[in-house]
C-alpha cells in the first residue's frame, strides 16, 4: 500500500468515524425531540452535536482540536458571508411577494413585535424598522453560538476531510446531502401527515445542496469555520425570525415560503452556479 492510499485510507477512516458518533449523539438528541418535547433547548443540544463529533474524532485520531481552521486573516469573507445570505433571503421574498404567494404586512407579527420592543405607541414602519435592525445586528450574534455548534464540525472537520479524497465539487455536495439529511427528522416531525412530505423535504434538501457550495467556497478561501458559522446564522435568522413572520400566509405559501418550499431553493441555486463555476475557474 502506497503513502498516499494510506493517507486516504485514514482519511475515510475518520470520516466515517465522525459519522458514526454524529449519529449516536444526535438520536440521542432526536429520541428527546420527536419522543418528547420538540423544544429548543433539545433542537440546540442537537446542533451541538457536529462540533462534539468533530472534537471526539480528533481525540481518537490523536489529532488536536486546535488543528481545526479557527483564524480568520481576511475579514472580507466574513462581510461576504453576511451580505450573500441576506440578499438571496430577501430576492426570494420579494418574488414570493411579487407573485402573491404571500403578502408582505403581518399584522399578528408587528403586534407582537410592537409589544416585546414596548412600542406600542410607534408606527408601524418605526416597529418594523427597529426589529429588523436588532434581528440583523444582535439576533445574528446570538444564534452564531448555535450554528457555530453545527460549523465546527460541518466546515471545520468534515468538509476539509472531505477535501482529502474528493473535488471541491464532490466535497460541496457530498457533504451538502449529508447535512440535509441530518435535518430529515425535523421535517417529518413538521409535515408528516400533511401530504406533502417529499415535496418539503426535496425543496429543503436542494436549498441545503446549493448553500453547502457557496459556504465550503467561502470556507475554503478563507481557511476558517467563521464566514461559515455567521453565513448559517444570517440565514437562519433573516428566514426563521424575519421574513416568514412578517409576510401573511395564503393557500400556497407553504408550497414556495420558508426554508421548505421552492422559492428560496431556486434562488439559492442560481447564486450557487456562480460559486461553483468561480471554484472550478480557480482550481479551488
């Protein structure tokens, strides 16, 4: 057996043994929130199970954790890493509006807005404004400490191990399916039952597909896990807690809204074209 056959030998040795204890530490974690209560303090125990797989398969590889690509030297892709998610989030409402399979203006979301900021005296566009600035600055920073959990091990480890035996183009969507299925259990607990199970999950398993080409990019020419940790965090919270709240639903919203439907997968596809021809040009 050659060097270079036994380094990648050991290469999906580790990998695998990374996937191995992902799984054992997140059924843990699934038991509790498909068996128990699906609360958050379950759903942020899980996303902390990357980064503990990732630090478990270093120790047993005798490899340490301060190997993990924790700098940051070009804060560009940082900036970049909150501008992207946030302009392909904001297209696809736009359209969603555009085309009304949704309206912008929930009244229950800037009632509720109004009374958590104390504003209830303010205008509606002061509340709107104000909530989303505080969303985008600190709700941003506060989830980073939940998509770091997952970042850690998802671009920190695996997409680097990844790397060692595949193409940028092979490890972006190998390690894009792997991530998408991981949230499988979350979607089934959403809309099993509804009728439209496949469809959700195709629609956020190509979204996960065409996001992982742009972070590992951007992960890989920055060489650090953080334009990755705040490009989720962006992500999460201009859909989760900004856009989906304040656009009132119809018949087929949920067949085009949120990180389930087709709207955003189509868009976050587009921009991913960019990103995978700039990675071949680039020999990345």
């Amino acid at each position: 057996m050659t060097d270079s056959t036994k380094t990648k030998h050991k290469t999906w040795q580790a990998i695998l043994l990374f996937l191995a204890i992902l799984i054992v530490l997140s059924s843990i974690c699934y038991y509790a929130i498909l068996k128990l209560n699906p609360t958050s303090i379950y759903i942020g125990a899980l996303m902390l199970c990357p980064a503990i797989a990732s630090f478990i398969t270093l120790k047993l590889t005798k490899r340490s954790i301060s190997s993990l690509p924790w700098r940051l030297k070009n804060i560009k892709y940082l900036s970049l890493s909150y501008i992207l998610p946030a302009c392909y989030v904001t297209m696809s409402y736009i359209l969603i509006w555009v085309f009304g399979f949704g309206d912008l203006g929930n009244k229950n979301t800037i009632a509720a807005w109004s009374a958590e900021l104390g504003m209830s005296g303010f205008s509606t566009s002061m509340v709107v404004s104000v909530m989303i600035l505080l969303l985008a600055i600190v709700g941003v920073v506060k989830n980073m400490g939940a998509t770091l959990g997952e970042e850690i091990g998802w671009r920190g480890f695996f997409v680097f191990e990844l790397r060692k035996v595949l193409s940028f183009e092979g490890t972006s969507l190998l390690s894009g399916f792997i991530w998408s299925v991981w949230h499988w259990p979350i979607i089934w607990l959403i809309y099993n039952g509804s009728g439209a199970l496949f469809f959700h999950i195709s629609a956020f398993t190509l979204m996960i597909m065409a996001i992982s080409v742009i972070m590992t990019y951007y992960t890989f020419k920055s060489n650090s896990l953080w334009p990755a940790a705040l490009f989720h965090s962006v992500h999460n919270i201009f859909i989760q807690k900004i856009f989906t709240p304040v656009t009132t639903t119809n018949e087929v919203s949920a067949f085009w809204m949120d990180e389930y439907g087709l709207m955003i997968p189509i868009i976050a596809s587009l921009f991913s074209l960019v990103f995978w021809r700039k990675a071949r040009k680039e020999k990345l």
